[in-house]
C-alpha cells in the first residue's frame, strides 16, 4: 500500500531540483534517509557529496530514521552560510 509524501525543498536544494516541492508516492514504512536516498536516485542534481542536512517533518525536526505517514509533510534544510 502506498503513501504520499509533499517534499519541500529550499535554497541550494531547491536549484539543484528544479522545484521548490514534489510529492512523491511511497511504500509504507519509509523513513526521512530512505526517501532523502529515493529523490538523490530520481533527481540527480540533489546527489551533493558531503552534504549533511536537517529534516523536518510538519513543521517539527527529526532524526533521519524517523518513520514517514500519510500526508507528511518533510522538509530538507540545506546548511546554511552567512557572514
């Protein structure tokens, strides 16, 4: 049975994506690392070497291992750099 996910994306991930946002059907249980590796695989742009991001899921922030639900809404927080 699947699910569906909106993926939100910002900043450098948003260009290397072409999107600002994408939903996406998954088989159940799907964690955020596993989806983060699925949109890496259907998306190459966002396949960025050493890059370590923080997930948020409805708004909240969570580990990579955090298990996806109907409807989620997931966020990818690229590192941020300023002066």
């Amino acid at each position: 049975m699947g699910m569906k996910v909106k993926d939100k994306f910002f900043a450098i991930l948003r260009e290397k994506a072409g999107v600002g946002e994408l939903v996406e059907d998954l088989v159940m249980p799907t964690t955020v690392v596993e989806l983060w590796s699925l949109l890496q695989q259907t998306h190459p742009g966002l396949a960025l070497p050493g890059l370590h991001l923080l997930y948020a899921v409805n708004q909240s922030y969570v580990s990579g291992d955090h298990v996806l639900h109907e409807k989620d809404e997931v966020v990818f927080v690229p590192p941020v750099s300023g002066g």
